[in-house]
C-alpha cells in the first residue's frame, strides 16, 4: 500500500529542522495509515477507524510522487517523518506498509525454546523468551539466538505461556494472517464434515489440533458456539466471526469467553453475541437423543460433545441395571437406557437433574434422576447392598493443575473402588478422567489399585479417548485429555 496525495513534496515543508520524506503536503491531502506507534492530534479534521486503519479526509487521490522525488528528500533528513493531515510530524514508519510493519513485531528465545520447536511443541514459556519487541496479542516473528527467523506465533504479555505457534520455519515474505486463518477454519470444517458424525452438535475447531491456537469452535445446529482463550486469537476474533459467518452462514455465534483461563491471559470474562440471533435453548441431536441445550449458561459450550463416540460405544456393553454418575445433562444415561431395564443418575446439581428430567421426558425414556454428592450416594448404595449390571463414571476434572494430582488419584481411587465393589460378577464398568495432569498410565493404575482393593479382577474391553472431532496433537500431550476404560469384572 502507498501513501497517495494530490502533489509531489516541497523542501518548504520542514517541521523541527527535518525535511520530510512525503509525498504530499499534507496541510491539504490526507495519508492512510495504520493507527499505531505515534498518534496523531486530529486538530480540524475528520477522521475513522476503516478496518482497523485510520483515514483521516480528505480523501486519498490516486498520484503518487516520483519514486526519484521522493528518494532525493530523504537523502536530505536528520530523520524519516511524516507529517499528519493536521500538520504534526510523527514516527519514522511513514516507509513501512501496514503489512510490513506487521513483521516488525518480534520475540527472540532461547537455545531451550528452539529445541522446544523443533520437538514439535508449539508453546513457549515466559522462561525461554530473551527479548520482545510486541504488544499484547501481537502477531510476532519468532527468532532463535542467531536472529534467525523461526516461525511466526501469537505472543501473549500475561500468560506464562507466551507464544503459540501459528507457522514453524524460515519466513519468506509477508504472510497474511487473515488469509492463512481462513484457509485453516475451511480445512478444519472440511474435515468435520468427511467424519458423518451422528449427531447435529460437534467441534469445529479443537485449538492447536487444527493448528488454530487457543481458538474453539462449536457446532449446535445451525449456531456456533467461540471461544478465543488468548490474547492473539481474541485479536482476531472479528475476523474469524467473519470468516466462519461466510464458510458456513449460521443463524447466530456466540462468543462463550468465559472460560477461567481467560483471566490467565489478563482478558475479561464475558457471554457476547456476535452475529445474528440465539436462541436460550438449541434442540441439538446426538446418537438418537434430542437435547435442549443452554449455550448461554451450559457447561464447556452446552454440553460435552467430546464423550460422544464414548457412549456409543458403552451401548454396546451395557444392559441390566444402569447407574449413572456425575450425569451432567444425561448424555451416557440417555443413551445406555435404551438397553437398561432401569437407569438411575446422580448429579450434585439441581439444575442438571432437572434438565435429566426434562430430556429423558423428550425422548420418551424412564430415568430415574437424583440430586446427590456421587462420593457419598456410592457409599451409601454400598450400605444398601444395592447392586448394577452397568456402571458409568464421568467425573469433572479432578486435577486442574500439577498440584492437585495427589488428591485427584485418591478421588478417582475411592469413586472407581465404591463402584466395583457396587457391580454384579461380569458387569460393566464405564469409567473416565478429563484431567490433563493424569495420565492415561496414571489413570489405569489408579484403576487397578481400585480393583486390588476391592479384591476382584477387571479385564479392560476397550481403551478409549476424546472424539474424532477433537484430535490430539502428536507431540502436544496437552491436547489428549480426556481417558475412557471400558472394563468388565470378571469376579
């Protein structure tokens, strides 16, 4: 992009003892620019924002000074300047184009940080960023200790993971980010798409997996949900509103910041609407189920899209007599009543039971939902001498960081233990773990010290994940989280 005017430059036109490398006077025309750096004092003019650049009238007109011309003046400076429409003089970045003065923008790592890259990991931590040259939520080039370029990458100033890979290698040329951001949203829908998921509410998007940092998005029928968990993505966010209104024309998206990482990254907690119109509830289906979804005030984005092709499989296993926990909007209890004589579910939350209630009644399905704290309702089954054929367990997160894996292990321990000792020789024990910070190695030990205490023997049927509409990430354990076993005991 150049900077146009109406005529070619004038020595008359000094300001501070600088000679100014401009194409115009600009007393009389006006310059486009991008609003950073130095601001200009707007005195008697009429400027706004376009895009994100500032255009200050009278309008541009299309003559441009003679590349000759304008090489001579700066010869002749103590310093590039620009003077403004109002006649201030400001920054020396008259001679960057918007898209260049992108890639001024920089942060330089260390060795550590390299080798981190080149292992296929596209986070770095505060520790092993040496120098910055951005602002929060910048699109930056990242350089290793030689200044060789590396990759390009959000940069964060708040949270301690402070840059997230969006391009790994030499640069060469100017990369356009919006170009490449749309092209990675219409590859990730692409492939959502050539899975034939079974149901009208699935991930669109899944973050570093689809190589869209810190970016989710959602699918419930014809809305989207959003989620933007860093600075550098929520910069973009009117962009990829943008781009997902013209990739997929929804009725409504919804921008679901509230996340608590969020706070991590020092940007605010908010449910916004963005585009078009939604509703309080979506009807979404899934394996045969209609749900009534609240996108507003539902856990995650509304419901738990990852644990789909999980319950599908438990189908398959289960049957007798169903006991459900930590049910959340019913997902495995609906879907394993179909093949249950009876389902009774637990969930410590009243609203959840009763949107059990109200979507059991929708699909014409008897279960029996309870409010209860799952520690204490399985202990006290146990007094009963209750018994079930089938067992699930989808517990939240009980390790949300490294520090809580001690208590999170005796948590799943005493769950899994209570309900082995609950289930009839040869039943069904559908079991989970979300928490990153527990392994699936950790996990399955934890199991079997369950299983050692309740003195019985488990075979493991199946060894399962998240669904295919959220991918890990070879090399990035942080994108496999979520742990299902599906075991039978034997005795």
């Amino acid at each position: 992009m150049e900077i146009v005017a109406q005529r070619g430059p004038d020595a008359r036109y000094l300001v501070g003892g600088d000679l100014l490398a401009l194409t115009a006077a600009t007393h009389h025309d006006s310059a486009l620019y991008a609003p950073v750096g130095d601001s200009p004092r707007d005195v008697q003019t009429d400027g706004r924002i376009v895009h994100r650049l500032r255009r200050v009238r009278p309008p541009i007109v299309d003559v441009v000074a003679k590349p000759l011309q304008r090489r001579l003046h700066v010869l002749f400076q103590k310093k590039a300047r620009v003077i403004r429409a109002d006649g201030d003089s400001h920054g020396r970045r008259l001679y960057y184009t918007v898209r260049s003065m992108l890639m001024t923008r920089e942060v330089v790592i260390s060795a550590r940080g390299e080798e981190r890259l080149r292992s296929g990991h596209p986070w770095i931590y505060r520790g092993d960023v040496i120098r910055v040259r951005a602002d929060a939520g910048d699109v930056v080039v990242v350089r290793g200790t030689r200044g060789r370029a590396v990759g390009v990458a959000f940069y964060s100033s708040r949270s301690e993971i402070a840059i997230r890979m969006l391009m790994r290698g030499g640069i060469d040329g100017e990369p356009d980010i919006s170009e490449i951001v749309r092209e990675r949203l219409a590859t990730a829908i692409a492939f959502r798409r050539s899975l034939d998921i079974d149901a009208t509410a699935y991930r669109l998007v899944h973050a570093e997996a689809d190589l869209l940092p810190s970016l989710i998005v959602d699918r419930y029928g014809e809305y989207l949900v959003v989620q933007t968990l860093s600075q550098g993505v929520e910069r973009l966010s009117p962009m990829i509103v943008d781009a997902l209104q013209e990739l997929l024309r929804p009725r409504g998206i919804l921008a679901r910041n509230d996340p608590r990482a969020r706070l991590l990254e020092g940007l605010d907690r908010r449910v916004e609407l963005v585009a078009g119109e939604v509703p309080d509830t979506v009807a979404v289906r899934e394996l045969g189920i209609d749900y009534a979804v609240d996108l507003r005030r539902g856990q995650k984005t509304g419901l738990f899209l990852d644990q789909r092709e999980n319950r599908a499989a438990a189908a398959l296993y289960a049957g007798g007599r169903l006991l459900d926990c930590f049910s959340y909007d019913g997902g495995f209890a609906l879907t394993l009543a179909r093949r249950c004589r009876e389902t009774i579910a637990y969930d410590i939350s009243d609203d959840a039971i009763a949107r059990v209630r109200a979507n059991a009644e929708r699909n014409g399905l008897t279960v029996e939902a309870r409010v209860g704290n799952v520690f204490d309702e399985l202990r006290g089954l146990e007094r009963r001498g209750e018994r079930f054929d089938t067992i699930v367990l989808d517990p939240p997160a009980f390790a949300k960081t490294k520090a809580a894996v001690a208590k999170a292990r005796a948590g799943y321990k005493e769950i899994n233990l209570r309900s082995l000792k609950l289930l009839n020789r040869g039943g069904v024990l559908i079991t989970c773990s979300c928490s990153y910070h527990v392994s699936e190695a950790m996990f399955a030990e934890v199991v079997y010290e369950a299983a050692m205490d309740a003195q019985t023997s488990v075979t493991v049927v199946e060894k399962r994940m998240q669904g295919r509409d959220h991918p890990v990430l070879l090399g990035v354990p942080e994108t496999y989280y979520l742990k299902c076993l599906i075991l039978r005991k034997l005795a």
